[in-house]
C-alpha cells in the first residue's frame, strides 16, 4: 500500500499540507518514494514538564514540532531517521497521571511520549514497528545497537542522583549526564567526554561515566584544550529545555 501511495497526487497534497504548517523555517519533506503514513497528538514528557507536540509518522522519518495553532501552524520541526529508531513499552507516569506510553530511542536522543488511549498507542508502536522493520530489511542493516540515554525528569530529582547529597535549589542547577541521563549537581558533572552519536564536541557527562567511557577508551581522557567554553549552553542545547 505504501508503494501505491507514493507517487499519488493525494499523497503529495498532504505532504505539502506538512509543509506549509512548518513554514519557511522548516525542512522540505517532500521527496521521491516518502508517504505520509498518520499523524497526531502525543503528549512528550519534556526535562521540565509533559508537553503536547504534534507527530508526523512517514514511511521512512518521524517528524514532530510545537503546536502553535493546531492543523496550521507548527515550529521547531525535529526530523528523525526512522532506520536509527527502536520503541519499547513505558511505564505509567504517575506525577502527571500518564498512561499509554512508549520509548522512542535513536543514538542521538532517547524520549518517552504518551497517547490517550491504548488503542492509539498500539496503532502508534505497531506503524512504527512496521516502518522501522521495512526499511531495514530494504537496506539490509542491522538494528541500530546504541541509543542515547532517556533524561530523568527534572521533578524526580530534588538532591543529586549520583553524590546523593547536593540539593538543588535556584543556585545549585540540576544538570543532566549525556550519557546515563541522571540528574545531576554540578560537581557531580565538571567534566566532558565525546559521545560521537549525540555531538561533534565533547558533552557533559556525570563522574561515574566519564570513568567508565575513559576506562573504555583505553585510560585517556579528554583533554580540556579539545573543547572551548564558548560552547553552546549545556542545559540550552536541549530542544525542551526552554520551551
């Protein structure tokens, strides 16, 4: 069915409908062979709280912004390979009274999301499943092995979840490691280490992992003149942490 609707003039008017809702600052989506499988509205749980955000399900990306004006006006458009994507079930949230969700994990980012119902849920899982097993088997790669971590939320964590002493409060920052996505103090997480699949530069990791990365890599740490301070904000750079 995929491949019958991929050339049809239905097809393309509503990939040009995606389009225009993401407006200039958007990437174009419309290219040979893509189809717009569904879309819809899944609640995202953000660092600081869950937000709505509206998803856009292709044959061969997943795509999902802001919602500025529903069904005509979207930003922060986010493009996701879907060969890189693996899902898995997800507890309930119980802070916020969540309920039917799942992990969307890629090597660069790794997020949990929510639908109303476990109808939508289970339609949702099993598109993207469908999805991510064709294109695999088209290309004849291996499921993608390495996913970033998942971001503990920022309300789950009042002290330090490696030192288990700091408290966070307005001066003492809640920062997050790169690399398990434990909330962190800043002591906790002085130092940086390449993760290739999230930046070309070296990130922010907590101690505990920044010794097991160095002990990986043979013992050799990465030295302080690899990256400059004039970096990106660590907490900045994360599409939910300002929103």
């Amino acid at each position: 069915m995929v491949d019958r609707l991929a050339n049809s003039e239905a097809n393309s008017k509503r990939i040009a409908v995606v389009e225009s809702c993401f407006g200039a600052a958007g990437q174009p989506l419309a290219i040979p062979g893509r189809v717009l499988i569904g879309e819809g509205i899944l609640t995202k749980l953000c660092r600081k709280k869950p937000k709505l955000r509206q998803f856009f399900l292709f044959n061969d990306i997943l795509v999902y912004g802001n919602i500025v004006i529903q069904k005509k006006k979207y930003n922060k458009q986010h493009i996701i390979p879907l060969e890189s994507v693996t899902i898995d079930t997800a507890p309930d949230n119980t802070e916020y009274d969540l309920r039917n969700g799942w992990l969307i994990k890629t090597p660069t980012k790794s997020f949990t999301v929510f639908a109303a119902t476990a109808t939508e849920k289970s339609e949702w899982m099993n598109h993207i499943g469908k999805c991510v097993g064709d294109l695999l088997q088209k290309s004849g790669k291996a499921p993608t092995g390495e996913h970033a971590a998942v971001w503990v939320p920022d309300s789950e964590a009042s002290i330090c979840m490696r030192c288990q002493r700091a408290k966070f409060t307005a001066v003492n920052r809640r920062h997050h490691c790169r690399k398990c996505g434990f909330v962190v103090c800043g002591p906790c997480s002085e130092k940086r280490h390449l993760l290739p699949s999230q930046s070309s530069r070296p990130v922010r990791v907590c101690d505990f992992c920044y010794d097991m990365l160095t002990a990986a890599n043979g013992g050799r740490p990465i030295r302080q003149d690899q990256f400059n301070n004039s970096a990106v904000s660590e907490e900045d750079d994360d599409d939910d942490s300002s929103d």
